[in-house]
C-alpha cells in the first residue's frame, strides 16, 4: 500500500505544477491590457500604469513571474486579492466550509439515492422500475443547473412558500461561526431553530447541486451491477442457498462498487463546477460565487489562486479514491 501511494504522490506532483501554469497563465492571456481590465478604465496616466504594472510584477518576464507564484505556493502565498486587499489564501479558507457543507450534503444525497436505484433497476432489468429509474435518471442529467434551480424556487419557495430563496440562515439568528459549517455551528450555538433554519435553507441548493451526480450514480451502478450479477461467483452463492440479501449486498454489491467510486470521485469536479452555478443561483456565499465575483471585478489573483486550490482539492480527493480501490480490492495496491 506504501509504494501504491508513493506511485500516485509521484503522478501529482508534476500535474500540481502543470495546473498551477495553467491557472498563472489564464488571466495573461486573454486579450487587452490586464490593468486597464481590472482598473475598469479605458484611458490610464503612462505613469501610473507603468507603476500598477510594477507594483503588481507584471512588467517582469513571464517565467520570472511564473517561478515567484511557484515560490509562493511553496511557502502558502498564493497573493493578495486586489480588491479586497486580503491574502487569497485567507479568504478562500473562509468560504470552503460553506462549499464543502453544500458538496457533501448534495454527495451525500446522490449516494444515499443513486447506488439503491442503481441497485433496484439491476435486479429488476427490464422491468417498468427499471426503465423508470433510468428514465429519470436521464432527465436528471440533462436538466441545466440553473433552470432547474429556478424552477423549484419558483415552485417550492414563490407559490408552496416551503424553502426560503437565497442564503445560508435566517437573519433572526446571530451566533460566532466556530467551525464555518452552518449546520454544526447552529447546533454549537444553542439557539432554538437555528439548526431548522439552516436544514431549510439547504434543502433546495442540495437538491439541485445533487441531481446530476446522482443520475450519474445510478447509472453507473447498474451497469456495475449488471455484469457483476453474471459472474460465476454470484451464480455459486446462489447455487450455496445464501439469501438474496447476502448475493447481492455482500459478494455483488462489493466488486461492483469498484467502478462506482470512480465515478464518485470524480463527480467532486462536477460538483465544484456545479457549485459556481448553484451559488449564484442561491446567493450561497461559497468559493463558486467568490469565483464568478473576482471574474467580474477583474481579480486576476483571486482567479488564478482559486482556481489553483480547486483543482488542489479535486486531486487530493481522487488520491483518496485511489486509496479506497485498495481497500475495495487489495489486489490493486499491489
């Protein structure tokens, strides 16, 4: 297992430094001049562009600019937002715990849905619940995110008035934010309702960041399913008399998983990408809206840094994925 993980810290090593170029060369290489576009000024004293440009090292060779951002990821600075004249690192830390708790709650109801009516549509191939499940499968995947957003605030918060439109918690509760996780801290805080108040604002931005990964995930597990159920193992244990149950959530369900992780893993880019709409959307104060904000008031080390640090956060989560295959199968960390 020790070589298994050393092999895979050897492969992200060189795509953190290839990601990293991408994200520093994205803003420099849009067209226009990238003072004038973050100044918003169409006509700038020489003088002082000349002095934003150097302030910001931006009349330095690319490559020395390149080795400095390198330099600084080493060390933790990863820049000052120009706008908001904070460390980038600072903020983005600030609003992750709002991203994640929104991410895992959307995973957490696209597993918790998807792998049983994978499952389900399996065992029943053919069926009317099998063409049911996969049909609202489809139609789950392709739904665009921000229709279906407005969709069920205009259903579930304009005509039932069930699910409040935008936010993290009722503005009626005030507590310090210990963990950044609204959830918890609204259990910490031990105000009455707080908690309610915050399952409800996470219903509908759960539902709509979870129906792509969860039509995904169903899919994916009845394929899995399917040709698990065919192998002479299952077909064994069910000539043994073992119980449906055991055939299919024991020696089934478990080789079938294998594919399905993957799919899991990398369902966290799709939802990270997801979540730049379904914040806005929402008015989720995460890193997707701080993203489509800096994008707007031209905070090109904001951009740079964040999109850097998401795509940290995607290759640490599929080196856990990894990791799980050799749990789920030995043989592969071999």
């Amino acid at each position: 297992m020790l070589r298994f993980l050393i092999g895979r810290l050897a492969v992200l090593i060189p795509t953190f430094v290839g990601v990293a170029l991408i994200a520093f060369s994205f803003i420099r290489l849009l067209p226009g001049d990238p003072v004038m576009l973050m100044s918003g000024e169409r006509v700038m004293d020489p003088e002082r562009h000349a002095q934003i440009m150097h302030d910001l090292g931006l009349d330095r060779p690319f490559y020395a600019q390149f080795a400095d951002y390198l330099g600084g990821i080493v060390t933790g600075d990863l820049g000052t937002s120009i706008v908001t004249k904070r460390p980038v690192l600072d903020e983005f830390f600030a609003l992750f715990p709002a991203t994640v708790e929104l991410s895992l709650c959307a995973i957490l109801l696209a597993v918790a849905v998807g792998v049983p009516a994978g499952v389900i549509a399996a065992i029943k191939r053919g069926s009317w619940v099998d063409q049911t499940v996969m049909g609202v499968a489809l139609v789950g995947y392709s739904m665009p995110i921000f229709w279906w957003g407005l969709l069920l605030i205009i259903f579930f918060s304009g005509y039932l008035q069930w699910t409040p439109v935008s936010g993290r918690i009722s503005l009626m509760y005030f507590f310090p934010q210990v963990t950044g996780f609204m959830l918890i801290d609204s259990l910490l805080s031990g105000q009455k309702g707080a908690f309610q108040s915050a399952v409800s604002y996470l219903i509908l931005p759960t539902i709509v960041l979870g129906t792509i990964p969860l039509a995904v995930i169903a899919r994916q597990t009845r394929s899995a399913m399917l040709e698990v159920l065919g192998e002479d193992y299952v077909r064994t244990a069910r000539a043994k008399g073992l119980t449906p149950f055991r055939v299919v959530g024991v020696h089934a369900l478990r080789n079938a998983m294998i594919p399905v992780v993957t799919t899991i893993g990398l369902q966290v880019g799709v939802l990270l990408a997801g979540a730049i709409l379904t914040e806005s959307i929402f008015s989720w104060p995460g890193i997707g809206k701080w993203m489509v904000d800096a994008v707007f008031k031209r905070d090109y080390v904001v951009v740079q840094g964040g999109l850097l640090l998401i795509a940290a956060v995607i290759m640490l989560v599929n080196l856990i994925v990894d990791l799980l295959y050799g749990f789920l199968n030995p043989r592969i960390a071999r």
